[in-house]
C-alpha cells in the first residue's frame, strides 16, 4: 500500500480523512509500518516493531486514528 501523500498530512488531516472515508486507519497503520521498515535501518529508532499488534487495533478505530 503507497500513500505518497502520508509523509505530508499531519495527525489532525489524517484523522480527518478517515472520517471523510478517504482512508481508512488500516491503510494508514500500513503506511507508517512501510516507512518505519525503509527508513528504520538508517535511523536506528524503532527497537521493538509490533506491526501485528498495530495492524490488529488499526481495525478497531472506526472514527480515526
């Protein structure tokens, strides 16, 4: 899933486009998880990478992140 657009919303127009149904917050928790695992091995940053549990909740927020 590509969202070239994710690198430039901040966390209020990301929410705003899951009530607008543009998005959905699964798509949005793959977005973060696609830029976590290409920018991670540089950075150094993310230690623990709990994508499953990420992708499991993600289901559950009907209104938005």
């Amino acid at each position: 899933m590509k969202l070239p657009e994710y690198d430039q919303w901040d966390a209020t127009e990301m929410a705003q486009k899951v009530r607008a149904g543009e998005v959905s917050p699964a798509e949005l928790a793959e977005a973060a998880i696609e830029r976590i695992e290409a920018r991670n091995p540089a950075l150094n940053c993310v230690v623990d990478k709990l994508f499953d549990r990420a992708r499991e909740r993600a289901v559950d927020l009907p209104d938005g992140p």
